[in-house]
C-alpha cells in the first residue's frame, strides 16, 4: 500500500505542472517581473496579480514559502492549543491559496474554507490547485477587496499571510477588525522583515485591545519587549527549492530558509509556552545558548551547560521558534 500523501506533497506536485508547456525563459521572465512589482511602491491601487503568467509565477515561485512559513506559525499556535482545531478557516487576502493548504497540514481534514481576494486570477488558479487536494476542494474563492467595507464570514480561524505589507494604514487596521468581528482565532504572518515585524507587533495591539489573547510566538500578551528599530522578532522555514528557484536564482542548493513573523491569537483560554527561542541556538563546547523571550515578558539569554544532563540534551535538539523548555 501507498503511504499516504501529505498535503505539502500534493501541493508540491501540482506545482510542478504549473509551469509546464512555458518555455523555462518565460517563466523566469513572469518571475523577475513579480519581484520587480514587488519592488515597486505598494500599497497599489489594483492587484499586483494581474494575468495568469503573474500568478503562474507567483505560485510556482513564491507560494511554496509562503506555505512553508505559514505552517510553522501554525503548527507553534497548534502545540499552545492541542485540544483545539479549527471547524471553518477565512483566508483573507488568500491569492492562490497557501494559508489554505497550511492549515490543513497542520489540522488534516475537511472544514468549511472561504478564500477572499480581490485578484480574480489568483482565485482561478488557487481553485484549480486546490481540486487536487481532496480536503480542500469544495472551497470557496470569492472576490473581495480590503478596506472599511469589508465583512468576512463568521470561522474558527481567519488567517492574514503576507497581506498587510500590500495595504495602507487604514487598509490594515481594516482588515484587522474585520477578522476580530468575524474570528474566534485570528493568525497574521509577514515577511520576517523590520517592517514585516513592526507591521505584526501593529495588529498584535488591535487584536488584543480587542479581547483576544496571544497564543504564539509570545509568551503573553503584555507589551513586546523588543526596543523598535533595534531588533525584530522572526523566525525561519526551510523550503525545498523547485528547478524553478534554481533557474531563477541559480545555485544548486536543495533548500532555502524563509524568514517570518507572526502572531497567533485566540479567544479561547490559552496557557502559552513559558518562554520562546527567538534565535537560532548557539552549539559550543559543552554548552548551548539559547535566546529566550519569557513569560515576564523579557529577552534573556540562557546558557544550558553539559552538567544538566536531560536538558542539555534537550537543549541541542531545540530550534529557533520552539517553546522552551520542552514539555516533560
Ligand atoms: C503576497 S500575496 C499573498 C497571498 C497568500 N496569502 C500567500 O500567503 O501566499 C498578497 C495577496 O493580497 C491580495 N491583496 C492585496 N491587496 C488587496 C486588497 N486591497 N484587497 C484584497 N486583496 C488584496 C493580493 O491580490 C495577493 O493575492
């Protein structure tokens, strides 16, 4: 019998067909000019996404990321609330789709699903992939723009991933209580930028004053203890490179690690991690250093040394992004 597949993998494959029948020069061509319009001064006044070539590219190239980095956010909020998962999931600002597959990596099974964009295109080729996945098939992708207008459908979960740095202020402030009306848990990824995170730490104030209670990466709802303009909170995905990546930035690395920043947060009681690595551990001789933010809502360093055994083994498995210290 055949293992089964995951959803990564489905979503991998039906990539890979994407691209196929254009000529590899092409789809580097619809590459660069996505990263050129990215580039360029958003907030726009009409989608970045505008033709099937943009998307193709888009998801070929940039979706595969996304999804990876959306996931990890999940999967950390997902081990604060084990007993929970979501019965119905709004992905605002959607575009093809990769919240949607995320959070179905992380809760496997069938839920109501809405897919908001303002992107036709993008909603066209999201449902096309989407009809491989037997979880999410029955989606709905449904034109919508952000702003003060917009109203989403009441769900479990709503997620926000790499939208806001497309919208203005007002624009982010809106969809922001547009998710706090309609979600009883609502999860905002960025870009692990400066700007990415200042953009986060700006939600993370409207959904608390709003009621809702931080589940991840923080340790707690209190103010962040990170100085702006000195620091930035973010972690870091790996993701498989496509013969895509390779062509388009060349190297021949398998993989490359996708820098974000998040916040997860719920209406439910939540009993956060008591204190979260915040940067890559650091292995020396006998010891491992370990940047903690912790629940009193402080950035520490803690130094775990060899003389303590079990969690110094545990020390040397961490990652950047885990809770600390391990559960047991
Ligand atoms: C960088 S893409 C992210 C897509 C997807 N959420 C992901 O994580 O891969 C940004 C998306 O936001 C959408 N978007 C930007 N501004 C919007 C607006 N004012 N109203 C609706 N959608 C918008 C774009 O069309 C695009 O699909």
């Amino acid at each position: 019998m055949n293992a089964p597949v995951s959803p990564a993998e489905t979503l991998r494959a039906a990539l890979a067909g994407l691209l196929d029948g254009l000529p590899p020069k092409a789809a580097a061509q619809a590459v660069d000019r996505l990263i050129a319009n990215y580039r360029g001064t958003t907030p726009t006044d009409t989608p970045i996404l505008r033709d099937r070539a943009d998307v193709a590219a888009y998801a070929a190239y940039r979706m595969p990321a996304t999804f990876e980095a959306v996931r990890a956010a999940l999967d950390a909020f997902a081990d604060v609330v084990p007993e929970w998962a979501p019965g119905s999931h709004v992905d605002v600002g959607g575009g093809t789709g990769a919240a949607t597959w995320a959070v179905n990596a992380t809760w496997p099974g069938e839920r109501p699903v809405t897919v908001l964009d303002w992107a036709e295109p993008a909603l066209v080729l999201g449902r096309e992939l989407a009809a491989a996945s037997p979880q999410l098939r029955s989606a709905e992708w449904r034109r919508a723009r952000i702003g003060a207008q917009l109203a989403l459908p009441a769900a479990d979960l709503v997620t926000v991933s790499y939208v806001l740095g497309e919208l203005t202020e007002d624009g982010r402030a809106a969809v922001v209580d547009a998710a706090v009306a309609a979600g009883r848990a609502v999860v905002i990824i960025e870009p692990g930028t400066p700007d990415g995170y200042a953009r986060v730490i700006a939600a993370r104030d409207r959904l608390i004053g709003a009621g809702f209670s931080v589940a991840a990466p923080c340790p707690h709802s209190a103010t962040c203890p990170i100085v702006p303009g000195e620091d930035w909170c973010h972690f870091s995905a790996r993701v498989s490179r496509s013969s895509l990546h390779r062509q388009v930035k060349g190297g021949s690395l398998a993989y490359e690690d996708e820098k974000f920043s998040y916040v997860a947060v719920t209406r439910e009681p939540v009993a956060p991690v008591a204190s979260r690595v915040v940067r890559r551990p650091q292995i020396r001789k006998g010891q491992v250093l370990l940047d903690l933010c912790e629940v009193g809502g402080g950035l520490r360093r803690s130094t775990v040394t060899k003389r303590q055994g079990l969690l110094y083994k545990a020390a040397r498995d961490a990652e950047w992004g885990d809770g600390w210290p391990p559960a047991g």
